[in-house]
C-alpha cells in the first residue's frame, strides 16, 4: 500500500501556513478551489428558467466597463446545460464578445 502525504505539510518541514491549511481539505484529500470571490458582485441573463449569461466583476466597476469574466450557457433541448464557453469583456458586450 503507498503512502499518501498531505502535500501541504511535507515531511520534515513542519506545519502548512495559515492559507494553505485553509484551501487543504483533508476530508476529500483535496485543495478547495474558489472560482469566484466573495467580494465580486455578479450579474445574471435568463431565457426562461436558465441563465444564458452570468457576469463576475470587482465591486463597484460599471457595467460597460470592461473586466468582467463573462460565461455563457449552451442548452439542449431538454433545457439541460450542455456547453460553458467563458470570456472577458464588459458586462454591456457579453452577447457580443467572443467566447472559448
């Protein structure tokens, strides 16, 4: 059986600092991964019932500044989401930029 080792407390090298304890999850032997912070607002397009486009920004930057991160959703015809393309661009622009 192989040893697994927690790879934010290497042995030998004492404990993990503050922040890297903090994403470390022992529980799932994982790092917790934060896609959007808690101090961004966020913006929401609906067709219906499904968000076709969701925009994060720094607080308080305008809505046709540019720096949003941008996702667009794709749905079948079952309403089922299928595709997230993501871009950056101004919240005004999301139907206009061009997404990867």
């Amino acid at each position: 059986m192989s040893s697994i080792t927690n790879p934010y407390t290497p042995a030998g090298e004492g404990r993990a600092s503050e922040v890297e304890a903090r994403v470390f999850d022992p529980k799932v032997w994982a790092v917790r991964y934060v896609e959007i912070p808690s101090n961004m607002q966020m913006r929401v397009e609906y067709s219906g019932y499904n968000a076709l486009y969701l925009g994060y920004a720094d607080s308080g930057l305008g809505i046709s500044a540019s720096g949003w991160l941008l996702q667009k959703y794709t749905y079948d015809a079952s309403g089922r989401a299928t595709l997230r393309q993501i871009s950056y661009d101004s919240w005004d622009d999301r139907a206009l930029t061009t997404y990867k």
